[in-house]
C-alpha cells in the first residue's frame, strides 16, 4: 500500500500535465516525451490500484461478506487530487477531467477515472505523432503560430480607426487618411484569416483541420488542448482562458461581425475626411486668386507711369484690331475657370469615394448568409454610394462613368 499512496501523493501534478501543448516539431517531440512518460506512471498507478482491489476482494470473500470496496478502512481518496486553480480557470469546462473536489472516491472509482485518463494520453500522443509526420501540417500549424492574436489584432486596429480628424490641417488630415486605408486593407485581411479558421474549425470529421483552424485563431498566443467530453467536445487552453470549440467557433463569428463594422467607421471617417480635405484645397486656391489680383493691377499701375510710350502702342495696336474682336467670344473670367476646375476635382473625389463605399458593401456580405443587420449595413452604403455618384454634374469627365456606375448600384443594392 506504501507504493501506492506514494503514487497517489503525485497524482495531482500527473493530472495537471494532461495536455498536449502546439508548436514547432521539436516543441511537439518533447511533448511526447513527456506525454509517454506520464503514460507509464498512470499505467503503473492503475496496477498498483487493481492489484489492491484484488487482495481486498478476496479477504471479503473469504470472511463471507459482499465485496464493498468504498468501506474499506485508508480506501477512500480524497477529492484533493483536484487542482483548483486549473479547475476555477476552467469555468467547470474540466469538470469530467478532474472530478468533483467536494466528493471523495473510492479506489474503484479512482481506477475508472485512470482508465479515462489514458484514453485521453493515448488521443493525444496519436494525434502528436501524426502532426510531426506530416510536414505540411506542421508547416500550416506553425506559420498561423507567428501571427499576431487575431482579437489583439482587432482591437490595435480599433485604435487606429478611433481618431478625431483634424479638419483644418490638410497635412495632418492627409496623414490620417493614410492611416484608415492601411487599417481598411488590414481588416479586409483578417476578415479572410477568420472565415478561414471558422471553415477550419467547422470541420468535425479531421481533428487536423481543427488543430489548424485554433493555430489560426490563437496566433502567437500558442494553445493546448485539455479534454474532450461529450458534453463540451474538444476543450482548449490558452494565456490561462479555457474554451470549447464551439465557443471559439462563436468567437469566430463575433470577429466576423465586429470586423464589419470597423470597416462601416473607416468609410464614415474617410469620407468625412475627404470632403474636409477637398474644401481645404478649394479654400487655399480662393485665397491665391485673391493675392494675384491685386499683383495684376499694381504692374499694370506702373506702367502707366513709366512706360507710357508701351501703353500708347497697346492702344493704338487695340483700336486697329477691334474688327478682330468684335467676332469673337469674349473670354471667361478667371473665377469660371477656377470653378471648372474644381468642380471637376470634386467630381473626381466624389466618384472615388463612392467606389470605395461600394467595394464595402460587398465585402461586408461576403460568404452568406449574414442576420438582417449585417444585409442591412450593406445596403445603407450603397445608398451613400450611389448619393455620391448623383452628386456628380453633367459635363465632367467622368459624368457618363457616373450614370452607368449608379445603375450597377442599384441592381447591387436590390
């Protein structure tokens, strides 16, 4: 019995170390090592337990009695064996793993409970050793292993798209804009990444692809698996957070969602920014003009006074060509021509903007179906796009590009 309690006394520890953590090949050979290790020693504690039970078997026998192992006097193990702090972070989720702290058990009980725990070994070390004999696994496994945590990646790229737009500095505006674009390409990025893991992890059937689908969706935060029951199925730990599949699957579903709509404020803020932009640039080409006006009269000014001689010929040239001019349109003044221009540059931004909102609206109902809310953002921005587009005047360059872009729209947004 001594070889036994000093088996038990161990146990605690035994349990803990029940898991199979993910990384290199090197990182999953050593894994294996350990897991076999552990094997042994649940193998040799299940001996030490069946031959007791048999010794006490036949000692009641012989005193004629039924066989009732939970009365034997030193049999009952206390439910210590449990580590708390494994089961608190677990939330219950490893309930079945470790039992119930507040019972105690018989050595019959404890006997069914090893079984259970080297079925579980034996999963995992066969799953391990498949992994490291398949380097294209291995190789998928450990590149998702080097991203960046998908949900610290979202919210850095909140932080981004969570600005206050300078609208009266163009060189800052110009410089946030940048920002949100590169945050946008980001997101549309890590929406891929997550319908990934999401297919990846749907997929009961390959325990592989499900190995994947959590590297995916852990990145450098590494993970292990802990359990599998019938009531959670396949349990996962990572950074001390355990969860389920199915709750990493519904995780996947609520990045899906978020990413949605941060990419909805990027557009919001980009278009907020673009229209202050363009009337910065409207603004500081007003001010030009209203210098220069005053230059052309003040030359004009002196060479009246000096140059008369200049300003004679001009005269005399202008009266002998008056039949000339007479014939002709007279000339737009120069505000017209300045309005002209911008509102050909106005046209330009606005049909850019109006293409970037419609790229959203498809993205964001990518890979259906989606609730209503999801169908209804989207159509909310073809709206704004097609807003714009109707923004654009006749006789631009782009007016008739507008017109047939609007009627695609609209067939997008029925």
């Amino acid at each position: 019995m001594a070889d036994l309690e000093t088996l038990l006394s161990d146990l605690p520890n035994i349990i803990n170390q029940l898991n199979l953590n993910f990384g290199n090949r090197q990182t999953i050979h050593n894994e294996l090592l350990r897991l076999n290790n552990i094997l042994s020693i649940l193998n040799e504690i299940e001996e030490e337990i069946d031959s007791e039970l048999g010794f006490e078997k036949l000692k009641n026998a012989a005193m004629g009695a039924l066989p009732f192992l939970g009365a034997v006097a030193g049999l009952f193990i206390p439910g210590g064996f449990l580590v708390d702090a494994v089961i608190t972070g677990g939330a219950g989720l490893l309930a079945e793993k470790f039992g119930n702290k507040e019972d105690e058990i018989t050595l019959s009980d404890l006997q069914e409970r090893i079984y259970e725990w080297i079925d579980w070994v034996n999963w995992i070390l066969d799953t391990g050793e498949y992994i490291v004999g398949d380097s294209v696994v291995l190789n998928q496994i450990n590149n998702y292993l080097e991203w960046e945590n998908i949900n610290n990646k979202i919210k850095a790229i909140d932080e981004l798209i969570r600005i206050n737009l300078s609208l009266n500095n163009s060189d800052l505006l110009k410089q946030q804009l940048n920002q949100i674009n590169t945050a946008q390409n980001d997101l549309i990025q890590l929406q891929q990444r997550i319908n990934d893991a999401y297919e990846q992890l749907q997929n009961r059937e390959d325990i592989c692809q499900i190995i994947i689908g959590l590297s995916n969706y852990y990145g450098n935060y590494g993970f292990s698996l802990e359990w599998l029951d019938d009531e959670h199925g396949l349990i996962i730990s990572s950074a001390g957070e355990f969860l389920s599949r199915a709750e990493v699957i519904h995780n996947c579903e609520y990045f899906k969602e978020q990413i949605g709509n941060l990419l909805l404020n990027g557009n919001h803020l980009k278009s907020q920014g673009e229209e202050a932009l363009q009337r910065l640039k409207n603004n500081h080409k007003s001010q030009q003009n209203q210098v220069s006006q005053p230059l052309v009269n003040n030359q004009s000014q002196k060479i009246f006074i000096f140059q008369p001689s200049v300003i004679i010929a001009i005269i005399s040239t202008a009266l002998l060509s008056v039949g000339v001019w007479i014939g002709k349109d007279k000339l737009p003044p120069i505000q017209q021509m300045t309005l002209n221009i911008n509102q050909e540059e106005m046209a330009k931004n606005d049909f850019a903007s109006a293409q970037k909102m419609g790229m959203a609206a498809s993205v964001i109902v990518q890979n259906p179906p989606h609730p209503q809310e999801v169908w209804e953002k989207s159509h909310i921005k073809w709206q704004e796009a097609i807003s714009l587009l109707e923004k654009i005047p006749e006789g631009t360059s782009i007016s008739e590009q507008a017109k047939k872009q609007i009627s695609s729209y609209r067939v997008s947004c029925e």
